[in-house]
C-alpha cells in the first residue's frame, strides 16, 4: 500500500470509529457571541481590569474550572459544556450532550445555555458590558481588536494575512452558531454532509445576522459570507470543491491536501505553514490528538470531525439560536426528510452551491438554487423539519418560521430599526436573562 493509500485509510478509520447508532444521536451547539460595551457597542478587550480574562475568572465561582495557556485564563469546562475564546475575544459556549441521554434533546440544550446566561449577564452588567448575537462587530475596527494569547492563533494569522483579504476579520470580527450531528455509516455521513452542503446558500440568507461591516451599515446581504469567501480558497467552501465527492475517501483527501498550519506532535506545537499535511502525517507514527487537530484546521461549510459540524449560521439572539438545533435535528434525524433532500439535490454541483452563495449577497431570500428561490426553499424545509420533530419540539421552530414567512433575516430586523439609532437597533440582539430575548 502506498503511503497516500495508507494515509487516507487512517482517516477513513477515524470516521468510522465515530459511527453511531441513531438511538445514541445527540446535538451540539456552538453558541458564539461578540462581548461589547452596553453604550458604544465597542468591542471589549481581553486584557485589563474590565476586560474578558477577568469576566472569566468571575465565572469560576459558579463552579466552572479553567483552562490556562502559560498563566493566560483562556477557557473554562464543566460537566456537559466549555467556554472558550476565538481569536478577538469572542465567547463561545459549547454543549456537549451527556452520555445517559438516550437521544438529542432541544429542552437540554435550552436550559444549559440559559443556565450560562443567567450566570454570564450580571457579571456583564456590573460592567456595563453585554453578551450580543451578532454576526460581525457592529462598531470596532478589525486594526482595533487584540488578539488574545494563544499561540494557536499566532500562528493562524500569520499564514491567513496573506490568504484572503478578510481573513484577520474572520478570526476577530465574526460570531457564528455551529450545530453537530451524528451519522451511522459512510452512506448516512454523504447524505447528510451534502444535503447540509446544499443548504448553505439558504442558511446564510435565514440566519443573517451581520446588518455591520466596519462599523458601517453593510448595503447587501449575508457579510459574514462574504468574509468567509475571502479567507483562503484552500480550506473554506464546499469539503468537495475540490474534485472530489462526498465520502470518507473524499474527506480524507482535503484534510491530507490542506496545509494545517501547525501540527501537535510530540508535545510540541510545530508550526508548518504551506505544507500539506500529507507531508507532515505518518500513517504508522501518529495521535489521535495530532490527526484530530488537523482536522480543525479545515474550515468548510460542513465539517468532519468525529461528527458532522454544520457551521454556516451567523450568532443569532435566543430563541432563534436554539430554532437551528430543532431546524437541523428534524432535518437530518429524519429518515424520510434527509432522503427527500439528498434525492432532491442529486445533481447539485458545487459550482451550483458557490454561485447561489454569490448570489445571496445581492438578491437575498431571492437568490435561486435547484430552481427555487430560497425564500420558496426555506418555507419547505420549516415544513420539512416540523415533520421531523417530536410534537413537543415543534414550538422552537416557531421565532424562524415567522422569520422565512417574511422574508426577513435578522440583519433585516436591525436595519429597519435604525432611525431609533444605532444601540436601539441592536439591543434586540444583547443576550438578556430572560426566558424570551427575541422580539419579531
């Protein structure tokens, strides 16, 4: 066997020690969130006395442990969820279903991020701070913001600044809200990476919430889609833009193709910069730590890393951030609606996928895919996903559905409420601790 054989075959491995049984499913969240000042929506930094290390460290007294990069406070964990920082002080929340749960359940996840909500915002308020789901700064200058003190992220902007030209506000200006599911086998994990693939045009146009580019107000539509296609070509995009398919094998491929910035090897962080990581991987010498890295490392529209990670959706305020769980748990849970979809986009190409993608930057809910437009599109998958649901989680779709039947995404909403002035628009998305933050 070759060692590019023997390479992919390890990846292949991976994925398939990940395959779940459909009883053991579960749902993630990544609930990113941009920590501002209440007044002047100017970012807030992670250094000094009012900055995010120490809103963290006031966090430890809720019984949250911390995570530590030389000194630097930089995360905290608990049972059933982290928090985390991205590169210009972000906040990222991510739960993780607990084993004795026998299926994904929505109402868990609600309540663990409303838990996080009620401990995160007084200690905000006392600073005259907020938790805001948005998409992008509304106000702060990308040149303004600090990165924070993870070598991770020095080595990322270092290889970044010279791959798009909106890379560095990729990493420090943008929020998103990533949602992972499980798959059974190679068959299940094509179905649903393509079918979620399909879906980005309609998800950047739904989940809209970046109404700010530069503290200006951004004329078109889905800006954070647009930061995104201007990043680096080589990892961003369709997973199969580049020749190859769907599967396990195709996977493998991008991440061996795909420079990884830096590897974890031996205990140290080696940085390698336009190497191909199958330059770098030895098949018959390696961690899991190392590949799973790697695997990081690769930034499409839907990833792979031991479960499929669905990362189109900008931040977007409570409840429309819990809408996507069900959104995509009736969607791809579902046998008959996931089939439905694979069927149904069969022969949608990438190419058909980047240029309706384009297209939603200037015609919106209008933009086309498979010979609909997405507002059509998006009121047959609200359908769809219902279906898929248990009655008693049909309710979370509910703040979308009146969303898509509008045609308005949550940049939209922000923008009609600007003759009240820029805060007043924008405080529909500060994160409250209250059981209803949405205001249609």
């Amino acid at each position: 066997m070759s060692r590019e054989n023997q390479q992919i075959t390890e990846i292949i491995k991976y994925l398939q020690s990940k395959e779940k049984d459909c009883r053991d499913y579960k749902v993630g969240v990544e609930f990113e969130h941009l920590i501002v000042e209440q007044d002047s929506l100017n970012a807030v930094s992670y250094y000094g006395p009012q900055g995010v290390e120490e809103t963290l460290k006031e966090m430890l007294s809720y019984g949250w442990v911390g995570d530590y990069e030389e000194g630097n406070l930089l995360g905290l964990h608990r049972e059933g969820a982290t928090i985390t920082l991205e590169p210009g002080s972000q906040l990222e929340l991510s739960t993780m279903p607990q084993a004795n749960i026998p299926q994904a359940n929505i109402q868990d996840i609600e309540q663990e991020y409303l838990n996080f909500v009620n401990q995160i915002t007084p200690i905000l308020k006392k600073k005259k701070q907020a938790l805001l789901a948005m998409g992008y700064q509304p106000q702060t200058s990308i040149a303004d913001i600090g990165f924070i003190p993870k070598q991770r992220y020095v080595f990322m902007s270092d290889y970044l600044k010279n791959r798009g030209k909106y890379a560095h506000n990729m990493m420090k200006g943008t929020a998103s809200m990533q949602y992972s599911l499980d798959y059974k086998n190679e068959a299940d994990f094509i179905k649903k990476i393509k079918v979620a693939s399909c879906l980005a045009p309609v998800m950047a146009v739904i989940f809209d919430n970046s109404p700010f580019f530069e503290g200006q107000v951004w004329p078109q539509h889905a800006a954070r889609t647009v930061i995104w296609q201007n990043c680096d070509d080589v990892r961003c995009g369709p997973a199969a833009k580049h020749g190859h398919g769907w599967g396990y094998g195709d996977y493998a491929k991008f991440i061996l193709e795909t420079p990884p910035i830096f590897i974890k090897k031996k205990g140290a962080t080696i940085y390698t910069g336009e190497q191909p990581y199958k330059e770098l991987f030895d098949p018959d010498d390696y961690t899991l730590e190392e590949l799973e890295q790697a695997m990081t490392m690769v930034f499409p529209d839907v990833r792979a890393k031991g479960f499929i990670e669905i990362r189109i959706a900008d931040a977007c305020p409570y409840p429309l951030n819990i809408a996507g769980a069900a959104f995509w748990k009736g969607l791809l849970y579902n046998e008959v609606s996931v089939n439905k979809l694979f069927e149904a986009f069969q022969n949608i190409t990438v190419a058909d996928i980047e240029r309706a993608k384009q297209e939603v930057v200037n015609k919106g809910y209008q933009a086309n895919l498979a010979g609909s437009t997405l507002a059509e599109l998006g009121c047959r998958l609200i359908q769809l996903a219902k279906a898929g649901l248990p009655a008693d989680e049909i309710r979370y779709l509910e703040p979308l559905q009146e969303l898509i039947e509008q045609r308005k995404s949550p940049a939209e909403l922000t923008k009609e409420r600007l003759p009240l002035g820029k805060k007043q628009a924008v405080e529909w998305c500060f994160i409250k601790p209250s059981e209803v933050c949405y205001v249609p």
